[in-house]
C-alpha cells in the first residue's frame, strides 16, 4: 500500500511513519523545510526514518503544487498528521492562524485525490479537542490549540463528505516514549539523575498515558483499514487511564527498578483545575504488545541519552 505521510518529523509522527514502513508499505513523508534545517532530536527522528525506508521529501508545504504533485501517480491512504503546535499550551495560541495553515488547498486536496483514487484519509485528532473523549462534562476544548483542532477536522469533514472520500480519525491522548521532546517524564527522570525529588503539581487530574509503540500499533490498523473504506471510522486509543499522581507512581516503579535509581516523588496537594479534572480516552488496545518490552526500551533510551544514569 502507498501512504503519504505529514508530520513525519515529530515524535508520534516518527512512531507511525516507522511503524508503516516495518510492515511492509510503501511511505512517503513530505516535510515543511529543507534537510539542513531540521536538528536535535528531530533530525535524529529523521535519520530513524531514512534507516527504516521511509521516503522522505523536502520542503514541501503541505497543499502546495509539489505536494499534491506526490499523490497523482496514485496514494492509497493520505495520514494528515501534521498540524500547527508552535506555543500550543499557550492563550496566545493563534487559532486563525493554525487552522489556516492545517487546512492548506484542502479543496484542491480532496478533489484531486478523489479523482486519483485514494481510498481514505486518516486525520489525527486530540484529546484536547472538544468533544473527544470521555471524563469531566461538557467535553469543552482544552484549551485554543484544541479549538484549532476541532475546527481543522470539521473542515475535513466537510470536504470528505463533498468528494465522497472516507476520513478516519485517530484520536491522541498523551503518549510518552523514546525520542519524545523534554516533557514530564524526561522531567522526571533527569531530576532523579541529579538524585532531586521532583514535585508533581497536578497529582489530582486524570489523564491517559500511552505507550507511544503501543499507540503506532493501534494507527497501523486505522490505515490499513481506512485502505478497505470500511468502519469504524473513529479510534479513541487508552493507555493508562488514571490521575497523573497514580501515572506518577507507576512511571517510577518501572523506570526506577530498570534504571536501579532511587525515584522519589513529592505530590503537592492540588487546588486549582483550570483544566477539565478529567479526561481520557476509552478504548483500550493490545494489538499482542508486550507492555514490559516498552518499559525496558524506555529505560534503555534514558540510559544512553540522559546524564548521570
């Protein structure tokens, strides 16, 4: 099967593109900007990439004539993972802006694939989306970065129905795992590598943590069935579905024995919820993972990449 890929450089974008090409199809991969210009861990992703067979294609926007130009010989599946994340925790997040950008000659997209005969599009969509989910009502977006989200897959939505295209929608929770940019578990893991204990300041809320292999595995199978156009055209994945203190303590007891550190935590007593208390997914997946592989690859890849370990 020949899929066309955005987003490739990111961390799940990395995980899904891999994912794809070790079974067997065919991946094209356009990227915004030149080769050079791509450093630290996100050129690391892509030498992974180049490594596993993934085609990779430079400084292409996505919508542009030379993007579209790699879907006439014929794509089976086009994933749009790719969207807009600059300052994505922020108020100032430019929604306009965004969902211009993810919703580039998105006409053009959709006639011109159906015309070619593509047989689905898989959008990736978030947790912080409004109305995704499941936890604390009414499901309201996070936060601007999730009204960009919402309002990017109504736009596809929109255009899937015109040109009779299938869209699937694969929805992310938080996932963590190799190659992830510095975040709360990295956060973690180096405060315990200076021998600190590190505080966890929103112990209280409930979210869903997923192993990011485990998480491409679920993808693999909205693409190759978003190849037959056949339902459910939805995936919610869960991982660890529980509040971020209980994550907390999990993440410490794998990583601490693998690591042979000791992992304290300090839970602050929490108090404010600017956030939805809780919110998760609801649909569990194995896919014949092994759960105590991904801890020992994770514990692995601190070893060798953080200091004092």
């Amino acid at each position: 099967m020949k899929i066309l890929l955005t987003g490739a450089s990111s961390f799940t974008g990395m995980w899904f593109a891999r994912e794809l090409a070790q079974a067997g199809h065919q991946v094209l991969a356009p990227l915004q900007s030149k080769l050079e210009l791509y450093q630290g861990i996100r050129r690391k992703r892509l030498e992974i990439l180049m490594t596993a067979g993934v085609e990779l294609r430079f400084d292409l926007a996505i919508g542009s004539p030379g993007f579209r130009a790699l879907f006439k010989g014929g794509v089976d599946v086009i994933c749009h993972h790719r969207a807009v994340t600059r300052n994505y925790q922020s108020m100032d997040f430019d929604i306009c802006a965004a969902l211009m950008e993810n919703t580039q000659n998105l006409a053009a997209l959709f006639k011109e694939g159906a015309e070619q005969g593509l047989r689905g599009m898989v959008l990736t969509g978030s947790i912080f989306e409004s109305g995704e989910g499941t936890g604390t009502l009414p499901l309201r977006a996070f936060s601007p970065y999730g009204i960009s989200k919402t309002l990017t897959f109504e736009m596809f939505r929109f255009f899937a129905e015109k040109t009779g295209v299938p869209i699937y929608k694969y929805v992310i929770p938080n996932p963590f795992g190799p190659y992830e940019e510095p975040r709360f578990c990295d956060f973690l893991v180096r405060t315990w590598a200076q021998r600190r204990v590190p505080e966890v300041r929103t112990p209280d809320y409930v979210r869903d943590n997923i192993h990011v292999d485990l998480l491409a595995l679920g993808y693999l199978d909205m693409v190759e069935r978003a190849a037959t156009g056949k339902p459910p055209f939805r995936c919610n994945p869960s991982g660890y579905a529980e509040s971020v203190g209980f994550f907390s303590q999990r993440f410490a007891h794998e990583i601490g024995g693998r690591l042979s550190i000791p992992t304290p935590l300090n839970l602050l007593d929490q108090k404010d919820f600017p956030e939805p208390k809780i919110r998760t997914n609801f649909e569990p997946i194995a896919f014949g993972w092994n759960e105590a592989l991904a801890w020992d690859h994770l514990a692995d890849y601190y070893r060798e990449n953080i200091p004092g370990l």
